[in-house]
C-alpha cells in the first residue's frame, strides 16, 4: 500500500491501482481484476474501515482491470457506483468495450458527465480523457492537487501516454496529455506503476512536450 496523503492510500500492487480516500466515509477509485474485491476489503481492514465504510466506488473506465472486481466489491460495500456515461454503457453491457466485447462487469448508479464535480470527497472534477477508451475520465481533487490519471498516462519505466495497442483513439489519447498538463497537478497516482508524490507537474510537462 502506497501512503499518497494523510487520507489517500494507493493499492499499486492490484491491477488497475485502485485508491481508497479516507473521510467519513470511504470512496475507492477503481475496483481491479475479478477477485480483487478481497484484496481491497483486505486493504480497508489494514486502515482500520469495514466494507460497509464504503460509501461510493467512482470508475475511471470500462477496461476489464479497473472494473472486473466491481460487481463483487459493490456487492460486499453497499456502496454507490459512480461512472461517466459511455463507460456506465460499457460496464452494464449496452455499448461495447474497446475490444468489441459486449459484456456485463456490474451496475452503476449514478452517471456523469466530464466537467462534473462529483459531491465526494470534498469535490472531485471528472476530467476528460477520452482516447484510452472511448469515453475515459480522470479524476482530480483541486484543492489538493492531486490527480488520479486512471489509464490516460502511465508510469512504467518512464512517464508515458496511453500505449497504442490499448487505445481507442491516438489523437484523443495525445490530446488527454496535454489536459492533464494543463491541470498542473502537484501529485499523480496511476492505473499502472508508482504514484508521483510532489513536483509532478514538471514531469507532465516534460511528457506533454516530447509528445509534439
């Protein structure tokens, strides 16, 4: 587990680097493979919360690595999934996932849209990063400077874009860089690889610049 602040606690070991944002109650950002429920309600356990604390579940994306623990999570929790609207079609089977597959990862519901700021956690903005997937958010806590980039950026090896041959559209996902970048975050946490704690922006604009 990956300590980013006081109330926000990354799980990079499972697939996908769900996020768990401690308060009142607890919002997790992503819910990994199918199986990972276990080792997230593991990973509540460890910061002292029960599954019920569980209050909402907000999706990046639709990808099979973010949301394939989710039904099984949502079950455990009670709590409220939270999507962007194409991705909520994806999950629930109405549209397609970027492969083509049509498949049922779970229910959502409530659905937004980029732009929103969703009422959790003192207001977190869904930011539009379509391009990883056709309708991929990230999402962005303002006052705190910190961004949770799901798959719009990674950080294996190196800071990078969405690789291509898991992108639904190359120019959307280069031009979700230069959003993010634009967002000057102090603090990143990733779908994949080590979160970036303090001076990220720089890094991001060094990523957005080598990407022209």
């Amino acid at each position: 587990m990956e300590q980013i602040t006081d109330s926000i606690h990354h799980l990079p070991d499972i697939t996908g680097g769900p996020t768990i944002l401690l308060g009142e109650t607890v919002v997790v950002i992503d819910a990994g493979l199918p199986g990972d429920d276990e080792a997230i309600v593991a990973a509540l356990a460890e910061l002292g919360r029960r599954p019920e604390d569980v209050s909402d579940i907000v999706i990046t994306h639709a990808d099979r690595d973010h949301v394939g623990g989710l039904a099984a999570l949502s079950e455990r929790t009670g709590a409220t999934v939270w999507a962007g609207t194409h991705e909520a079609d994806v999950i629930e089977g109405i549209k397609p996932a970027r492969s083509g597959d049509l498949s049922t990862t779970g229910r959502v519901d409530r659905r937004f849209e980029p732009g929103e700021t969703l009422p959790l956690a003192g207001g977190i903005v869904a930011v539009d990063t379509r391009g990883h997937t056709a309708g991929h958010v990230a999402l962005f806590l303002p006052q705190e400077r910190i961004l949770f980039a799901g798959d719009s950026i990674f950080n294996r090896e190196g800071l990078g874009g969405s690789p291509p041959q898991n992108t639904a559209d190359a120019a959307q996902a280069r031009e979700a860089v230069r959003t993010l970048a634009a967002l000057r975050p102090d603090t990143i946490v990733f779908g994949h690889g080590p979160s970036i704690v303090g001076g990220a922006a720089e890094q991001l604009d060094a990523l957005d610049a080598s990407l022209d």
